[in-house]
C-alpha cells in the first residue's frame, strides 16, 4: 500500500498569521471542520497578514510571501495555508476537495515536494495511476532525503497497478539504492517477479536477501514458502511455513497453506494440527474449518461424520452470508450418508442458489431425486 499522507513535515519557516497557527493547531488537535473553515479564508483571500513585528523573509509574489523551508523548497504563506487546507480536508474525508487544493498549490508551485507527494499518494489511493505517476515524476525532480525514497516506492506502486512491472522494479531500485535497508520495495520487487513475470527462483533470490536484512521478518519467510510450494518444493515451502509461524504464531495464511501443503503430502495428521488450531483461534476464518471438516469427511465414522458437519455448519456461519458452496455441498452427502434425505436436498439447492452454474450439486441433487423417484424433477 502507498505510504502514508504527510502532515507535519513542512517546517513553517514563514511570516504567517495567528490565525493560520490556529488553523494548523486545529489540525493537530483533530478538528478539522474548524481548521478547514479558517485555512479556507486565509488560502482564498488576496493577501495574508503578517503577526505584529514580524517582516522578516518575506517575499513579494504568488499568493503571498514567501520562504525557504529547510529543504530548499520555496513555499508561500498561501500556499502553506493551502497545503495545510488539503491535509484537513483529507482527513475529513473531503478527498476530491483535497485534490482540487493540492493541485492549485503545485501548479503555482512544483518545487512545494510535501505538496507533489501528498497529492500524489491521494491519487494513487483512488485508483488514479496515471495522473499520480504524473505527480510523483514532476515531485521527484525536486525531491531528496526520504521523501525522494518514499516518492520512489510509491511510483513503483502506480507503475506495476499499470502493469508497468519492468518499470516498476526500477523504481523499487532507486528507493534502495537511497535506503538499502529499505524492506518493502524488495518485497513488492519478489511479488512482481513470482506473479507477474514468472521469474520464480529471481524472486526467490530476493527474498533471500531480504532475510538476510531482517531473519524475523515473517512475510517474506511466508511468500518465499508460497513461491517453493508452487513450485513442488514441499520440503523447503515447509520449512519457510514454519519460519513464518515461529514469527508471527498467530498469522493466519501461514497456517492454513501449511496445512495444505501437509495435505498434498499425505500429512494428514500434520494438516488436520495446524487447521484445528484455525478452527480453534480463528473463529471467523471460514476456510480453516471447511478443512478440518474435510478431514472428518473421509474418516466415514459416524462421529466423525457428525463433527464434519457440525465444521461445514461453522465454515458455512462464518462465510459471507452463508455463501459457501463447496461447505454446502459436502454437507449434504454427509446429511444423505445418515438418511437425512430432505434436509440434503434443502442444502443441494442452497448450494445451487449460491453458485447456479455449480454442476457438482445439480449432478447430487439429481441422483437424490432418482433415489427418491421423482423423476421429472431428476431430468430438470
């Protein structure tokens, strides 16, 4: 995800007036509705009033006065005011208007950095890639120190949402080459690598580097085990799912792909450990239960039959809005096992109500109606 907004950063080095203090305060104080309706009369008005006393590095032109911030970046009182009017208009969910100000303040000022890069990070978070690579190339020429790391990881965002992957690692690149213990550009670089380009050991690689970086670092020991399992690596995926676990006990993903790769192995008591710890911790996850219930399927007992369904019953709770065909599916032959026979048929044309074009259920519920002799509603 694009790093967040900044709203502090601007060093306010200008003549600026009390007012437009209290408008920042109202910021940082989380009353926006206040801070928006004093910004606005400052960022819209002719000239700003300077506090009693205070002339010093003011400037003619734009808006009003203006300075050097202690990057180098020239911003007006007005624009500072303008600047501070977006980021409470953002966060007062105003986004669109927060654009709107944004962009005045860049077009009268592109060097404003902290300017080019919240607005940047608001467009990329409305899904408006191209506009935002826009935004955050023009920031970069005047950008440095971390801003121009964040704005580099932000670009390599935009670019690979635009299918841009090449371009996008090279982005992700240059954000390491300024911060080379920067994590998460690697990462996306690996992501980009396994999903996109298929280059499975290169990513790999990368994330080999990355746990180099940081051993604890538990996502990147869980897509490393992704991409092994993907490849057949049981053994190595295995260990990578296990490194993952040791770090983050409770990371649910982890657990539950773990639990299927024991599956494929024919681990089926491995398997059914770590789903019945899903089952056990993970109440609202769907899946784990669903899983568990599949192992009990098969054991044919009866009392396994019975807390296979009772698991179906969970998956199909927890899923959303009891749309969980395969769950209601299995469910049913479990119901039929046991001479259940309506109930069965209810649950068969739930599963069908969920996923019309779902052959599995049509092809059972069928078989059900033969069984009961209702032969036109077989053939239908």
């Amino acid at each position: 995800s694009p790093l967040s907004i900044s709203s502090a950063s601007v060093v306010v080095s200008v003549s600026v007036s009390v007012k437009q203090l209290l408008g920042i305060c109202l910021i940082k104080t989380k009353q926006y509705a206040q801070s928006i309706d004093i910004l606005q009369k400052i960022y819209h008005s002719s000239s700003v009033p300077v506090a009693a006393g205070d002339k010093s590095n003011t400037l003619n032109g734009g808006r009003g006065s203006s300075s050097s911030d202690d990057r180098g970046n020239i911003s007006g009182s007005n624009e500072l005011a303008g600047f501070y009017l977006a980021v409470a208009l953002s966060k007062a969910a105003r986004v669109d208007d927060a654009i709107a100000i944004y962009r005045e303040v860049m077009d009268e000022n592109p060097q404003f950095t902290e300017v080019g890069y919240n607005l940047s990070v608001l467009l990329l978070k409305k899904g408006l890639y191209l506009p935002a690579i826009d935004k955050m190339q023009r920031t970069i020429l005047h950008a440095s120190g971390q801003k121009l790391v964040k704005l580099y990881y932000n670009l390599g965002i935009a670019l690979a949402k635009t299918l841009k992957y090449n371009q996008a690692i090279e982005a992700y690149k240059k954000a390491i080459q300024l911060s080379p213990s920067y994590i998460e550009p690697r990462l996306n670089i690996a992501v980009i690598l396994h999903t996109y380009l298929l280059k499975s050991d290169e990513a790999i690689a990368v994330y080999d580097k990355i746990l180099a970086l940081r051993p604890d670092y538990d996502l990147a020991h869980y897509n490393k085990a992704k991409v092994l399992f993907a490849q057949e690596q049981y053994e190595l995926a295995e260990k990578s799912y296990l490194q993952a676990i040791r770090y983050r006990e409770e990371f649910t993903e982890a657990r539950y792909n773990l639990g299927l790769l024991y599956l494929k192995q024919e681990k089926t008591i491995d398997a059914k450990h770590q789903f019945q710890w899903l089952s056990r911790n993970k109440e609202d996850f769907a899946a784990g239960h669903f899983q568990l219930a599949r192992i009990y399927h098969v054991q044919k007992s009866a009392k396994s039959r019975e807390q296979a369904i009772a698991l179906y019953d969970k998956a199909i709770e927890q899923s959303d809005s009891g749309n969980y065909p395969e769950a209601l599916l299995n469910k049913g032959v479990l119901l039929k096992s046991r001479g259940d026979i309506n109930l069965a048929e209810i649950t068969y044309k739930r599963a069908i109500e969920h996923r019309p074009d779902y052959k599995e259920a049509y092809n059972n519920l069928g078989l059900l109606y033969i069984e009961k002799e209702q032969f036109e509603q077989a053939l239908e």
